[in-house]
C-alpha cells in the first residue's frame, strides 16, 4: 500500500525545541519513524547523537518511550524487551536506533547475535558516517577518502558494506533507506513492523556538522546521494531483493550523475585527488553490480 | 506486575516536554519567511523541516505556520521548497 | 517438598523455576553452565514457562535480562569469572536504573592465566555497583536464597538486583540432598512482580538522558545506597517468612555460629563457611574460645550485625578470598574500615586464603586462627595486619 503524503500522520513524536543541530538528519529519521508506527514503538538507543537530542532530564524531546542503554547492548536489550511485550500480550514494536559505533563497531556483536538469532526487532542503523556524537572521529561506516578528526587525510579503508552483511545473516527484512525519501523508508518502516523476526534498516544520514554542508542542503545531499548511485536503495523480504523506485534509474550507469556533484558539497572531501574520485567510481559500480547479481538480474 | 513505591526512590526518568533544549529559535542567524501567494501546497516544507516546527492549515490560510520559537533557521524548508515561497532571511 | 540430590547449579536452576522466571538469557562459561543447560531442559520439556534467548556473550546476557525486566517480567541470568567482568558496564547499568533482577554468580578466579577455580576476586568487583550481594554456604542456600531474592529486590524499599554467589565446583557441581519446596509454596511466598517503572507501548517515558541538575544524579546515587540500607530490614524480614514457611532460618545478613562467649572472631563468606565450622568446633575443643561471623550479605554490608558481636572481641580474623591488590581484602577492609568508624578498638587482622582456587581445608583454617590467636593472646595485637596464608 503506497505511503502518500497527505495519509501521513500530524501527531508529533518527536517534539520540536530538541537539543539537534540544525538540519539534523536523526531528527528527520525520528520524525518519520513516528509517521511511520506511531505509539507503538519503544525505543532503545545505545550512546550516539540521538542519547542527546532527547535533552535533559527531568524533561524529554520523545514521545516514544525511550530507553536509552549501554553502547554495546542495544540489540540484546531490545530483544529482551520485546520477549517481555510478547509474554505480557502487549502490541509493541521494539526498534533498536543505533548509529555506525553503536550498529556496525561496538554495537557488532549485539546486531549480529540478535540476527543470527531471529529476535523479534527492528534495527535502524542512522548512519551519519562518523561518530558524530564524540565530535567527528571515524567508524566502519565512514567512506573512503572522508575527512574526519581522525582521519585528516581522508579515510584509507573503504565504508563497511553493513547492508549486504546483513543480508548475508538471511534475516526476514533486510533495507537501506534515506532521509531524502521520506515516503520510500516510512513505507519500509512499516512493511518492517508488519514481519516477525529481525529487520534491519540502514537509513543514510548526512550530517550537516560532521561532513561540512550547509544545514539548509540536508535533503539535497541526501538524495544526491541516491542519483550518483553512491547510496543504493533497495529492499529484501526473505533474501528477494528489490530496486526501490528512488534508485531504479541509476541501476543504468549512464543514468548516474557524476560524484563530483555530490562530493563538491561536501567539506570532509576536500582533500580527495582525481585518483580518490576514481577509486570512489569503481566503488560505485561493484556496489551496483553486486546488488543486481544478488538480485538475480 | 504493579509498580509500588516510585514516589519514594530517586529515579533516572524523564517525561516529554516540547522545548527541552530551551527556545531553540534563539539560535537561529538566518529566518524562514514564507509568502503564502506562491505557495502550491505541496506540504514538502512540512515533511522536511527535522523540528517539527511548521505545522499545516489544511481548513484555512495560510497553508503553513512556522513556529519561530524553536524554527533553527537550517534553511531546509526554502530549499525543498519548489516555488521560492520560503526565503531565508537575516534574523534579527 | 521432595528432597533430590542436586549440584548447586541445579539449585540455582530449580529456584529459577520454581520463582516462575519467564526470560532467561545467559552464555556458558564454566562452571556456570550446568545452570543454563537446566533451564533449557526445563523449558524445553515444558515444566518452566519462559522464553531463553541464547546471547552471544555475557554483555548481552546482562542486556537482555535487563530488557525483559524493564519490560515488566522476572528475568534470570547467571555467569563467573571473565563473564561477569565482561558484563561489568552491564552491571552498574542496571542497579542505576533500578530495575530488580536477579544473578547467579558461580565465583571462579579470574585470569590470566586461565583458571576456572574458586575464589572470589569476580563477585567482589561489583561490590561498589549497588547490586544486592549475597554468597552461599552449601546448596540448599543457593536454592532458598536464589528465591528469596525475587521477594527482597522486588520489594518496594529496596528496587535494586541481586546476586547469589556460589563458589565454582565446589558448591556448583558438588552434589548435597536439598529440599525442594513445592510451587505452591514459593507462589505463596513470592507476590506479583513490582518494580518502579515499566516499559510499554504509548507510555511516554525516557529512561538515563542527561541530567539537567547534577544534584539530582547524586542524589540516585544516594538513594541506592540507602536503598540497600533499607534492604537489611528486608533481608531479615523475608528470613523470617521463609523460615516460619519452610522451617529453614538463616539468621539474615549474617548467622553467628558459637559466637555468644566468643573471645576471637573468625568472619568468612561462601562455601568454606562450612570448613570454618570444623575449624571452630576443633579449635573449641581446645579450649580456643572462638566464634565464627559467616558474612551471608556483603551487600548491603552487615555493619550493625558486626559491630555487635565484635565490640567484646580480644580479635577479630577476616577471612578473604580475594584481595583488593595493593590494598587488602575487600571483606577486612569492610570491617575494618567500620569498627574503627564506630570507635571499636580491637585487632583485626586479615587472612588471604584460598585465591586463585588453591584448596583451603579446616585443619588450614585452624592452623591459620591458631597462630593469629596465639600471637594475639600474648601480645595483644597482631604484628602484621595481613597474611597471604598458603597451607600448613
């Protein structure tokens, strides 16, 4: 059933006057995972931006009960609490909300464990591509080439392929997702919701602070992202794989506009060379050509 | 399952409060301004804005109100915008 | 009530599923695993109504008990050794949230180099944590205990977890006859589970975002500690019942054995316990006037119940088995850290035993008191404070 904007759902979840930084791309992911599921969802969110955007305590920017847990736990946590919601009949959906430290580094065993054992979750990785939260450092998930406080030169290795990982774990729902498509990842929010057993999204997330961009160019670089190919969005039900409409067209490279529209916004690129460029060029094509075999086209 | 003695024991807990962070339109160095005449009611500026801070009229006019008392000024409304009916102007 | 023969691992499993816990989630670590592999047979055969999520690591095992206890139901995991210390960040996280669960701990030493023998270096590095902590002196007080946590961390005053330490091998796979009651009993005797908040869908609570007011975080941090001293009167009470149910007292934080015209107090915790009563009915029939102190809590630690027996002591010999390295064992520091505190003076002197599992038996427990208790009768104090005690 396809998600329109006018079907979406005023009720906010995420309440404005949050501590995010302008142009926040979390924000928007938390804003659309309301629209998406609404008060069925309890939140479990190990250490990362979103620990701080819900602001001080005595008060709270989420509507979303919301426990927040040890960096390395979230996964495990979250499987507890959804062994509890099912054992007390209560209609809820556990979602773990992780960046790249807390899903694809100190949060790997956790993920992992929880796939392997079918744990009856969903997995959004926000992935900023840094650890933003300790102001910039560099994870598995920040791509080749990128600037950040610890890697000033640009990053050496290349970005984790989290996606097909997980994929590989033969898990019931397996998605990548962006900010820039609203409608696409609340459509797979709740195709997710609707599955038991373990989800997994891996929602893109450009961070204004970390890759250096103008806040107001959050959306803009999101779905420049998807048009150079260099974010692929696809789902998988059961190992079927399938192009999301948004990223169809650039299944045909000539399609593909060209990085350096995407890179050139981008401040945490400046020092890539021509060489860098083309590394990131072939990058693009494997990640293509990988997913259509796997796809079976 | 009853919960018994929270008024008691100290607890880490929070409840939701909208402006938890303050009146985060204190921070802002750019506004949104929105011209209602060009606007086609495409509800982008709404779908996109990461605070929540615009709200949609869907009976009357104007089509959008931007809560200015924790509107950020990230600019993202007049960039999605397609009809330039949201500029960002110098706050202040 | 039918008496079995059980390993003290089978006792922790049987009081886990005689408390009606519904989420275990563990991962094997020997000498734990016995418990584990119980609970699955039990569930899996049907007899225990609960869900296992076979974790990947101890880390998770803490984690997803933690998560099925916020979310509103008893949850059970038990570890040892190089488990509990992975768990460590786990551990403080959950006392912090004041989420009641409860933890077996099969005490093994800790590495390197491996060694999967008893003592109780692993169990003592979470005393600060705001965890509940009691160690077993034999199998029938791992089951009884085991229950009677439910009731003591579940209760109101106290919302805080808690551990049930038994030492590797021999508690955990030395089999003892143990009673073991009938569900109708520990359904009398547990109520309903409470706890302070609980986890639910469209109930708008945030749980550990950042305090505004950093007087308000210390003031949890108080509150846990007064929680645990509100917990002594909890202990004592839920003693009471379970002895007035089951005709088995254990005396509350502590039991004194022969400790009413004590001259010199002998004070140890765990399953050597047992031997330090061969050594004191030895040593008395020597004409040694001892008494023994078996520790049942270190935490909340017996500080009234101590302070009562040793205030007429000539001596007092803290018995560790495990040291708080470059300081002394954790168990005389507690001690005597509180006699000098309420101004008792009398010389206490500490024993490191048994670390790293090497065998103490009663006659090194004797020979140990005899010449502490010799120097001490002649000089009226001890000439050196600690002693790492090897064997006769």
């Amino acid at each position: 059933m396809p998600v329109t904007l006018r079907d979406l759902p005023k009720e906010k979840l995420l309440l404005p006057g949050n501590a995010s930084c302008p142009g926040c791309p979390e924000a928007l992911g938390l804003k659309y995972l309301g629209m998406a599921l609404g008060k069925k969802v309890i939140l479990v969110v190990p250490a990362g931006c979103t620990s701080i955007i819900q602001g001080l305590m005595p008060g709270g920017a989420f509507i979303y009960p919301t426990f927040n847990v040890p960096f390395a736990s979230s996964d495990a946590v979250a499987a507890g609490m959804s062994a509890a919601k099912e054992i007390l009949g209560e209609d809820a959906v556990v979602v773990a909300w992780g960046g790249d430290g807390g899903t694809a580094d100190i949060g790997f065993a956790t993920l992992s464990g929880a796939a392997e054992r079918n744990d009856n979750i969903i997995h959004i990785c926000v992935d900023n591509e840094a650890y933003m939260n300790t102001g910039i450092q560099r994870s598995s998930l920040t791509p080749y080439g990128a600037w950040t406080t610890t890697t000033w030169r640009g990053k050496r290795e290349n970005k984790k392929e989290l996606p097909l990982i997980m994929l590989m774990h033969k898990v019931p729902y397996v998605a990548t997702a962006s900010v820039g498509y609203p409608l696409d990842f609340i459509a797979k929010l709740r195709k997710a919701a609707s599955i038991k057993g373990f989800k997994f999204i891996h929602l893109h997330a450009p961070c204004p602070v970390g890759w250096r961009f103008d806040p107001s160019r959050t959306v803009e670089v999101a779905k420049l992202a998807v048009e150079t190919g260099m974010w692929i969005l696809f789902e998988a039900e059961n190992g079927k794989i399938t192009i999301s409409p948004p990223s169809r067209p650039y299944a045909d490279k000539s399609k593909r506009k060209p990085i350096e529209e995407y890179i050139k916004l981008q401040g945490r690129f400046r020092t890539l060379s021509k060489d860098d460029i083309k590394i990131l060029e072939k990058a693009v094509d494997d990640a293509w050509n990988t997913i259509l075999k796997l796809a079976g086209k | 399952m009853s919960e018994g003695g929270v008024k008691s024991k100290v607890l880490p807990i929070s409840r939701p409060c909208v402006g938890v962070a303050g009146k985060t339109g204190s921070w802002r160095v750019m506004r949104p301004v929105y011209n209602d005449s060009k606007c086609i009611k495409c509800r982008l500026c709404w779908l996109y804005c990461p605070e929540n801070a615009i709200d949609l009229n869907e009976e009357g006019e104007p089509f959008i109100s931007i809560d200015y008392d924790y509107c950020k000024g990230c600019g993202i409304c007049a960039t999605v915008c397609p009809k330039n009916a949201i500029t960002m102007v110098p706050e202040g | 009530m039918v008496v079995k023969p059980l390993t003290g691992n089978y006792a922790a499993a049987y009081a886990a599923k005689l408390s009606r816990v519904k989420v275990v989630a563990a991962y094997p670590i020997t000498p734990q695993t016995t418990i584990v592999e119980k609970l699955a047979q039990f569930i899996e055969n049907g007899e225990m109504d609960a869900k296992m999520i076979r974790v990947e690591s101890e880390h998770s095992a803490l984690a997803a008990a933690y998560g099925a206890a916020s979310g509103g139901v008893r949850a059970f995991t038990a570890t040892s050794s190089q488990g509990l210390l992975y768990m460590h960040e786990m551990v403080w996280w959950v006392a912090g949230s004041r989420i009641p669960l409860v933890m077996a701990i099969v005490t093994r030493t800790l590495g390197p180099p491996w060694n999967i023998w008893t003592d109780h270096s692993d169990i003592m590095d979470q005393r600060d944590s705001g965890w509940l902590i009691m160690m077993a002196e034999h199998n029938q007080e791992v089951l009884d205990e085991t229950i009677k946590m439910f009731k003591i961390t579940e209760d109101p005053r106290v919302f805080l977890p808690g551990m049930v330490g038994l030492d590797a091998f021999i508690l955990s796979h030395t089999t003892e006859p143990v009673d073991i009651p009938d569900q109708e009993l520990v359904d009398a005797f547990l109520p309903p589970r409470r706890q302070p908040y609980v986890f639910k869908p469209g109930d708008s609570l945030l749980m550990g975002n950042v305090p505004r007011n950093l007087k308000e975080n210390m003031k949890m941090r108080e509150d846990i500690h007064n929680s645990l001293e509100a917990a002594k009167r909890v202990i004592e009470e839920v003693d009471e019942e379970w002895g007035r149910l089951t005709g088995r007292r254990y005396g509350g934080l502590i039991e004194c054995y022969r400790c009413e015209d004590a001259s010199h107090f002998i004070i140890g915790m765990g399953a050597w316990v047992g031997d330090m009563r061969e050594a004191v009915d030895s040593l008395r029939t020597n004409g040694v006037k001892v008494g023994l102190i078996k520790v049942r809590y270190v935490r909340p630690f017996p500080r009234e119940d101590i302070l009562k027996w040793a205030v007429n002591a000539k001596s007092v010999i803290v018995f560790d088995r495990s040291v708080s390295a470059g300081s002394a064992g954790p168990l005389f520091l507690d001690v005597a850290a509180h006699l000098m505190a309420a101004g008792i003076r009398v010389p206490v002197k500490n024993v490191l035993a048994g670390i790293t599992g090497l065998d103490v038996t009663y006659e090194d427990i004797i020979d140990a008191v005899l010449k502490s208790v010799a120097e001490v009768e002649e000089t009226g104090r001890f000439s050196k404070f600690i002693e790492w005690y090897y064997g006769r």
